[in-house]
DNA sequence: GTTATTGCAAACAATTTGCACCCAC
DNA sequence: GTGGGTGCAAATTGTTTGCAATAAC
C-alpha cells in the first residue's frame, strides 16, 4: 500500500485550473458541467478529487447559507458578506486576516491550509423590504 | 399582512436557551433531540426557527465539511480550527477579527450581524497517518 | 374570524458509496 | 495481474416544503 502521492494528477490537475481560469467560485454540479468540453469526468469524480485537492490545501470551500459548497483556488484570498434573509453575496475588497498574524501556537500541532472568513448581515433591499411590512 | 416582529417567540427562546445553556454548538438534529423534554418541536419548526433566529442576528452557524450545519449564539464569538482529512474540529483561543477593525465601509449598505472564521488544515494524527503510509 | 405557527410526511438536492470495469505499470 | 482511479446508479443525509390541523390574537 502507498501513500497519499505529493503530486496531483490529471483530473484533479483538469478541476484546479477550471477554478483558476473561471475567476470565480463554483460549486461541485458547476464544476461537473464546466469540465464536460474540456475534460469530462463523472460527478462522483469531481467531489472525489475536489475532496483531494482541498486535502493538499490548493482548494477552499466555503457553504452558502443553502448548503451548497463553493469551491475556489486557495490562492484567491477572497472573504463575503452574505444576506441571511435572500442569500446575496458580495465579496470583500480585502482579506482582514492576512493584516493580523493569529499566534502560531493558537494552530497547535495542525499544519495550517486555509482559512475561510464569512460575514453575514441583512442587505438594503432586505432591510426596506422588512421595514416597509411593518 | 403584518411585517416581521421585533420580538422572537417561545418556540425560538426555547432554541436560543438551548443553545445557550448547552455550552457548546448544535446541529439541527441535535437541537430536536435536545429539546425532546423541555420544550418539543417538530424537527421542521427547529429548521424554521433557527433560520428566524439567524436572521435576527441571535445565532450563527458554521458548516462542518461534511455539510452538516452547527448552531451557536453569536455571543460565543468563538471558532474552530478543523481538520480537512479526519474532519476532527478544535476551537480557537480568541476571535482574531475582534481584535483588527475592518474599515466599515467593507459592508456597503449592509446590516452586519456576525461573522464565521474557519481555518483548516491538518492535523498531527493524520499527518503521521500519511507519512507513515508512504 | 383571521393570521401565524406547527407537525407530519413527502419531497428535495447535494453529495457519497458500492461495485464492476478499465488502464497503467 | 495488481492497484488506483473511474463511471454509473443507487443510497444516504441534512434540510425544506405542502398542507391540513391548531393555536394566537
């Protein structure tokens, strides 16, 4: 029996630049149908590897308030701000964390990959909606 | 048609003490079992109100990377370092974003109400697993 | 009465798994 | 041929929805 291999193979090589190049984030279904001109491949295959490739710490998911997984490239340090009432999303100009150093020895013996950063609010539209029920 | 009300009601005090007394986080599935005693619900009126709740900006929830979602008060401004092959979680000190301030105008038009920050990586176990293995 | 809230069971959707097959070595 | 990786379809899981019944006001 071997080891977990330090390389990514094609599949997982196919998903990784799928993400790079789509410039933005997509869910495991997205993924499946992006990839059918390209490098089609099952669905089970997609989450099989997009689990590997999150694992080797070149792929982050964040859930939306639905449940769905987004996936994206590590490399994209990109946080949200989420409506809790109708699931809008818009993304931060910057990531906070990267201007703060979190102690090393708060991660213990955990050999840190990613970090995800989400905040949640109620939008304008939301907000006037709610407010002009009343 | 009346518009949402300011207050929460018993079915979602009950969720909120819950969660409160319980120290800890919950899963939805959990908060049913829990509440069995004191106060039951419907497993879809813990689904309901929970997302009331959310909305109101009372409870938080983060995403397990199995997809299961945890409930907990947003006064427990705590979070989790979780490990991306075993899945094993472990909370974090302090919150590191209270200490930064991130420049308001981040939030557009937004009503914040909390924010999740997850970090993943892994974890000595499984790192000793793999290259143990290899 | 009218409106909001609930329970139940059925529906749903995303994801995972079982398994036979295939390919590379 | 042995082992990892794959496709397909079935299974699983957490969560949501439809709707009739109930409680609140």
């Amino acid at each position: 029996m071997r080891g977990a291999p330090l390389t990514i193979n094609s599949r997982q090589q196919a998903l990784l630049e799928s993400l790079r190049s789509s410039g933005g984030e997509m869910s495991g279904q997205q993924l499946h149908r992006h990839l059918e001109k390209q490098s089609p491949m099952g669905l089970a295959t997609v989450y099989r590897n997009l689990r590997v490739l999150q694992q080797r710490g070149f792929v982050r998911c964040r859930h939306l308030p639905s449940g769905e997984a987004l996936y994206a490239p590590v490399e994209r340090d990109q946080h949200h701000l989420t409506c809790v009432d109708c699931g809008k999303t818009q993304p931060l100009e910057h990531c906070p964390i990267h201007a703060i150093d979190v102690p090393q020895k708060s991660f213990g013996d955990f050999d840190l990959l990613f970090h995800t950063l989400e905040f949640f609010g109620i939008c304008t539209d939301c907000r006037n909606r709610q407010t002009s029920l009343i």
